[in-house]
C-alpha cells in the first residue's frame, strides 16, 4: 500500500529531484512560495513522494539528489494523506500563501512596521497598490502627516 514519506534532499536540489520523481510515475508535491519575485521550496531541502514501502524503499532512496528518507531505526516513518491535504489546501495559485505578521490589515486598520529602517512606525493603512506586495499608508509623525508605499510584508496590524 502507498503512503506518503518525507524525503531530504541535497541541497538546491529539491526541483530536480521532484522532476526525476515525476518522470519515474511517481507522486511528489515539493510546495512552493514567492519570495521577492522568485519561487523556492517550502520546505528547504525537503518533499513529499508517495511510494510502496518496502517494496520501492531502494530505488527511491537511491534516487540522484535523494539524502535519506525520514524515519528511525524502525524504517521510514508515513504520513497520513491528511497532512499533504492541508498543505495543498494552503496554496494559492500553486504558491503557499504566507501571512508574515498575522492578520492582513484592511483599509483603515492601524499598521506598524515590524522590518527594515522605519521598524516601529505606526500608521493607518490606506490601500493595496497594483502589484499586490506593495501597499500605501498613512503616516502621523511628530507634526508631520504624509503617505509611503512599503511592501506589505514589513506590515503587521495592531490589534485593538
């Protein structure tokens, strides 16, 4: 019976393997997010691939850029199909979807900056901007009111 594992791969090396895996027939899920504009794994160094065990411990363990498969002296330890389910469920567009500082702020919502040199400003966020990672808000500093764009994961919304 098929289950899922968790394989360590070499390093850098987690889209060659997903596509020698892929091209073996076998299922692989290798999750993926954006980060200044460029995919990288999730998990760095680790994916996911669906195999018989023992039956097909071998050929996948051997694969080119393969580690080792996860487990302990007991052999390699399955994952219930559930917990691949829920990362799937967290993609969005192929892409894990990450919220850096929690809830994503609306219009009108107070904002800090929690990165970079304006760590610690407080503001108003005023709206998205075209490219969806850039935002516009509202500065009340000293005597000075005026707006800035900043990228919206240096944002964190202050509860009230």
């Amino acid at each position: 019976m098929e289950h899922w594992f968790v394989l360590c791969t070499k390093p850098q090396k987690e889209f060659q393997v997903e596509r020698l895996f892929q091209e073996g027939g076998f299922q692989v899920y290798c999750p993926r997010y954006a980060d200044s504009g460029r995919v990288k794994p999730f998990f760095t160094c680790y994916e996911f691939v669906r195999f018989t065990y023992p039956e097909q411990y071998k050929m996948v363990k051997y694969t080119r850029g393969v580690r080792h498969i996860v487990g302990n002296d007991g052999g390699a330890i399955p994952l219930e199909d559930r917990f691949i389910e829920e990362l799937r469920n967290r993609e969005i567009n192929g892409l894990i979807e990450l919220q850096k500082y929690g809830i994503e702020p609306s219009p009108g919502d107070r904002i800090e900056v929690v990165t970079g040199p304006w760590k610690g400003l407080q503001g108003v966020f005023h709206r998205q901007m075209s490219d969806q990672d850039r935002v516009m808000i509202l500065l009340n500093f000293v005597s000075y009111q005026g707006q800035m764009l900043i990228e919206k994961s240096k944002l964190k919304k202050i509860l009230p």
